[in-house]
C-alpha cells in the first residue's frame, strides 16, 4: 500500500471511532493534498489563504476545522513568522 493509500484508509478507520465534523474533514484532505506537494513531509508550510480556498472554509469555520483536528490528534499546527505561512505536521497517521 503507498502512502497515500494508507493515509486515507486509517483516516476513515479513526473516523469511526472519532468521526469529525464536515469542515473538518475538508481541511484534513486540504492539509494532506498539500502534504502531498511538499513530497511528504513530517512538517510542510502552506499559505494559509490558498488552504482555505482547498478546503471551502474561511473565518471561524476554518479556526474551528483546525481547532477540532488538533483536538483529535490529527494534526499539529503552528502560525509562521510571515504573515500568512502556516506550519503543519500530520500526526496521527504516520
């Protein structure tokens, strides 16, 4: 199984167990597609705008997405020193 295969196969088991919001979700595929351009990396930068446009959200509803994702221990997340870089590591499944 590559990795992205195995990426998305424990997502959706842990969502049994957890099951997470919509928004939630959109901003997890977001975060793994961008993951992806940054050839798979433990800890990859993303424009913040450009994630929000990835996963349809904005506002409060993306503050929450990423609130609840760390919650769950699916990501960490930490702001850039430029305005509008934003720092993620995806946890859970690796």
């Amino acid at each position: 199984m590559d990795y992205m295969e195995k990426e998305l196969f424990n997502f959706f088991e842990y969502m049994e167990e957890e099951p997470l919001s919509g928004a939630a979700r959109s901003l997890w595929f977001a975060l793994l597609h961008s993951n992806k351009e940054a050839g798979w990396a433990k800890k990859f930068s993303v424009i913040g705008a450009i994630l929000k446009v990835k996963c349809g959200s904005s506002g409060i509803t993306f503050r929450r997405a990423r609130k609840e994702l760390i919650k769950h221990g699916y990501i960490e997340y930490r702001p850039g020193k430029t305005r509008g870089t934003q720092f993620y590591r995806m946890e859970r499944l690796h």
